[in-house]
C-alpha cells in the first residue's frame, strides 16, 4: 500500500467535504470511517489532507485501530478468481452475511485491499506475489475473493454517501441526482 501511484488512485476517493460528499455520492469520507462525532466534524472543519497526509492517516488507522481491534476476520473463497459467476455469488453471500451479522448488532466490513494489490499485479502483468497471498488464505483449493472483519462497534455507524436507484438504473446527462426523463 506504499506504492504512489495506488495511493495516488486511491486518493482520489477520497472526499473531505460535504461539497464532495454531495456532489459525487461515491468514495470514502470521515463521516463513515467510525471516527467520534468531535473527530468527525474536526477533521471536515480543518483544511484537506493532501495525498501524503491521507496515506499515513489510512494506514495508521488500518495497522493501529482497525486490525489490532478486530477479533474476528473471515475469507469468502471461490474456486476460479476468473469466473464472474463465482465472484457474484460471493458478492451475494458476502451481502447475506453483513445482513444478518447487522441483526446479531455486530460490526461488519469487507477487506478487499489484498485483492486490489493482486489485481494491480495482474493488471501490470508483475510476479503474482498477493494472488499467490489470496489463494493461501482460502487454505485449501481455490482463491480469497474477498475478506471480511466482524467485531463488536464501538458506535454505531453512519450511513455513507450512495447514489440514489434512479440514478444507478437510468440513463443520465448532466448532473449527478438528475436522471434523464423517461419516454
């Protein structure tokens, strides 16, 4: 995860303003990375974090809050990483499991950085070090399509930006909550 350029990518998710919040409706923010509400609106009153700033507050936040924290992890596997199939239906079981993790008042939240780093060799066409990670953590045959923390929260969470299903299903021009009008 020190790589510039992937934190680079991943910084442009990043969205420290509720003008940015509201204008994309997509990213990461402060409002839902389990900070305190003092925390919260601190970090959205002082200036933007730049790249670097950004990098070091997410991995300490990874390595000194999230993962020390977390008492249980999880694995969804698949057999075959290139089957789309596998891979909705682990999206669905993954859906299934915050689902029900939710109604047992539990914590939930995906891992997918080591599916990210994997992807990027793939893309770069380098060794395949964290493909060869993901599969070993499916400790037996097949491949980690996604991985999962569960805990208790120490608050309860706040609900991210998303975009509305009208914008996701139709067709649009223009601004971002403004869907084309149906003929």
């Amino acid at each position: 995860m020190n790589e510039p350029a992937m934190l680079a990518e991943q910084f442009r998710w990043c969205r420290q303003t509720l003008d940015q919040i509201q204008a994309t409706m997509d990213g990461i923010s402060f409002i839902a990375t389990g900070l305190t509400d003092l925390q919260v609106r601190t970090a959205m009153a002082l200036p933007e974090l730049g790249e670097d700033d950004y990098a070091r507050f997410a991995l300490d936040q990874i390595a000194n809050v999230q993962m020390p924290n977390t008492p249980l992890f999880g694995t969804i596997t698949v057999k075959d990483i290139t089957d789309p199939v596998q891979l909705v239906e682990a999206g669905r079981l993954l859906q299934r499991l915050h689902l029900e993790a939710t109604t047992r008042g539990l914590g939930f939240q995906p891992i997918s950085q080591l599916n990210w780093m994997a992807d990027r060799e793939e893309a770069r066409g380098t060794t395949g070090e964290f493909r060869r990670r993901t599969a070993a953590l499916a400790h037996g045959p097949g491949t980690m399509a996604i991985g999962l923390r569960v805990g208790h929260a120490l608050r309860p969470a706040r609900a991210s930006a998303r975009r509305s299903l009208t914008y996701v299903l139709l067709p649009r021009v223009g601004s971002l909550h403004t869907p084309l009008p149906l003929r």
